[in-house]
C-alpha cells in the first residue's frame, strides 16, 4: 500500500551529518543515558526510553544520534514540526522499523487526536518489538498530558533528564566541537563567546559553524580579535 503524505515526509525526514554521539560531549552524569541509547541498537536494549530537559541541551542531537546508529532501520520525528500534521497518518506502520525517535512530545500534548495516536502507537511497537525513544521538556509524569493511558506508557521505561549547560559546560561544549571541526579554540576565545554572544547552545553552534567557515576562508587562527571582526561583536 503506498504511504500516505504524512507517514511520507516522516520517512523523508534528513538528520543532521555531525549529530552523532561521537560530537556530543559527555560526563560521568550522562553516561548511563548514552550507555541506553547504545543499548536500543542492540538486541537488549531498552524497549522505551525517554530524555527530558530545557530546550538547547542536546536532546534532538541525542535523538538523531541514536537514529545514526540505525541508518536503514530507524526515523527520526521532530514533532515541533510535524505536529499540524495527522498522528494517525504519520506514525501509520512505523512499529515495522527497529527505532523510533520522537522529538518534542510536548508539541502534541493537549490534542486528543495526536494523544491516541501515540497511545496505540507505542502499543503496536511494544507488540512489534520496534523500539522507541522520546523527548520533552519535561518529564513524563509533569506533561500535561490528557490522556492518562499515555502518560503512563510514556513513562515505561527509563528516564533522564539532561541538565541545563552551565557557563564552563557551555565553553567546554564549544571547545569539543571545535575540536570535532579540526579547529583550535582557546579558552580565552570560549570565554569570550559565551560571555558576549547569545547564550543558547543552538546560537553559539550557528557561530561555531560562521567562524569555521570564515577561518578556512581567510586561513586564520581562532583569536579574540578575529572573533570579534568576523562575528561583528
């Protein structure tokens, strides 16, 4: 049977080439997590697992990095976009894939429509043995979650929550996915960026990628003072 547009643009959906678990840098608190999500590639993995935190933390580069270790079975479903769109239609047999990664819950959260939707639909990977993994802001029993079915299968496995980035975590961040881009950034130059420029993760990731591209261009070292020309800060 050919797929509906909905179920379509959910199979069509690209992850991003760096969003590995390779380029997101870990800590002692975050090792069970990753060790999960390694676990769901495997055949003992968890069959639901569930990550929450505030928005910036790395919780759709996690998701995304799960679905690379499955590249030919597995879908990645950021619900912050796909939300307008049928639950029914886009999730229609995806229990026949080995993952499932679900981005945003929250997004859906308070539609009757899409609640059962994602009711039956965890039903029917629980029977298929499809795994899934999920993510919000909050955890599951603090979403405001209508339907109480749902909320308690959202909760059937282990979950984590990633802390919000301090300061000296932020500049590590930078410096690490520097590193992943074969540049150098001195601390002096993370200091300066977190200090001076917009303090979201996603934010200082975008001028990570400006200055990788202006410093290949003019073949420079990544300096205070060429930050501050070529960001205009």
């Amino acid at each position: 049977m050919t797929a509906g547009p909905a179920r379509q643009l959910a199979l069509n959906m690209q992850l991003r080439d760096d969003a590995t678990l390779a380029s997101f840098l870990s800590a002692p608190a975050l090792e069970p997590l990753l060790a999960a999500l390694r676990g769901q590639a495997g055949a003992a993995g968890e069959p639901l697992v569930f990550l929450h935190g505030p928005a910036g933390v790395g919780k759709s580069h996690l998701l995304q990095a799960a679905c690379h270790l499955l590249p030919a079975s597995s879908c990645y479903l950021p619900l912050a976009e796909l939300h307008s769109l049928p639950g029914d239609d886009l999730l229609q047999g995806l229990e026949s894939r080995q993952l499932v990664c679900i981005d945003d819950v929250d997004a859906v959260v308070g539609d009757d429509g899409w609640e059962l939707a994602l009711f039956h639909f965890c039903n029917r990977a629980r029977a298929a043995g499809c795994r899934l993994l999920f993510s919000a802001a909050a955890s599951p029993r603090q979403l405001s979650v209508t339907l109480p079915d749902l909320q308690s299968r959202l909760g059937w496995g282990p979950v984590f929550q990633l802390p919000g980035p301090d300061d000296e975590r932020k500049q590590a961040i930078l410096r690490f996915r520097a590193r992943c881009r074969g540049l150098d950034m001195p601390a002096e130059v993370s200091r300066y960026l977190v200090s001076r420029a917009p303090r979201g993760l996603a934010d200082l990731m975008r001028l990570l990628a400006a200055l990788d591209s202006r410093s290949l261009a003019e073949q420079r070292a990544l300096t205070v003072p060429f930050v501050k020309r070529a960001l205009g800060l």
